[in-house]
C-alpha cells in the first residue's frame, strides 16, 4: 500500500520475530538512507545486525534505490535486526511481486516463530531441573 508523507511515496510493512516488532516504510526514488529509530542504522545496530538487516536490499539489488525508516520496539538488538529484515521483504513484495521468489529462497519472507519457552513449575527454567541429591 503506497501512502505519502511529506509528498514521498512510501511502503509501509511490519516485521516481526521473537518479542521485537518493527514497522519500516521503504521511500521510493531515496538515496539508500537507512534509519532505525531516529538513528543511522550504523549508530542503533553494530556488527553483522546491519549487514543482516539491509540483507533483502541487498540481494535484490536495490540498495541505493529507497529511503528506509525503521521504528523498532521490543527484543533485543539481533532480533530487531531480523524483524527489520522482515519488514523490508514485506515491504519490497509490496512494491514488486517479482521478487517474492528470490526473498521466499532466502527465508526472508517467513516469519521466524521461535520464541522463548515459557518457565514450568517445579523447575528452574523451561526444562531444567533442579540438581538431584542422593542423600
């Protein structure tokens, strides 16, 4: 869904996995600008959490095509950073159907379902049990 703000057209998607939610709106005929809460994505993210969030831009060429604005909140850095690349596969479907194969291919399209196991009574996290004694 194309909206507008400021007069630039953007498509706009949100990007999920684990706890972190990220909603990204791709700006149409950008520089390759990439911010993440207000901040350079180099300056919110650090090591490979940038290259894996620009990840669907970069492999379907279009990383100096649009303007990516990112607002992340929950979870921490790693899985913000999934949840970016998410919002941007979702996002890059919307403007351009083609590329649903090559993003399908890589998994970026599929939202990662994996999430912390909840603490059962008895034991001392998920599954682990307290130490037994013998005497």
């Amino acid at each position: 869904m194309a909206l507008s703000t400021d007069k630039r057209q953007y498509f706009y998607s949100a990007g999920k996995r684990k706890t972190a939610i990220a909603g990204v709106k791709l700006f149409e005929g950008g520089s390759g600008q990439v911010t993440v809460n207000g901040l350079a994505i180099k300056d919110y993210f650090s090591g490979t959490d940038v290259e894996n969030a620009v990840a669907p831009l970069r492999i379907t060429e279009m990383k100096g095509t649009f303007d990516v604005e990112a607002i992340v909140h929950g979870g921490g850095k790693a899985a913000q950073s999934d949840a970016v690349r998410h919002g941007i596969s979702r996002a890059l479907v919307l403007i351009n159907p083609d590329l649903r194969p090559t993003l399908k291919r890589e998994g970026f399209l599929r939202r990662d379902a994996r999430i912390k196991e909840r603490k059962k009574p008895g034991l001392k996290r998920a599954r682990r049990a307290p130490q037994f004694s013998k005497r």
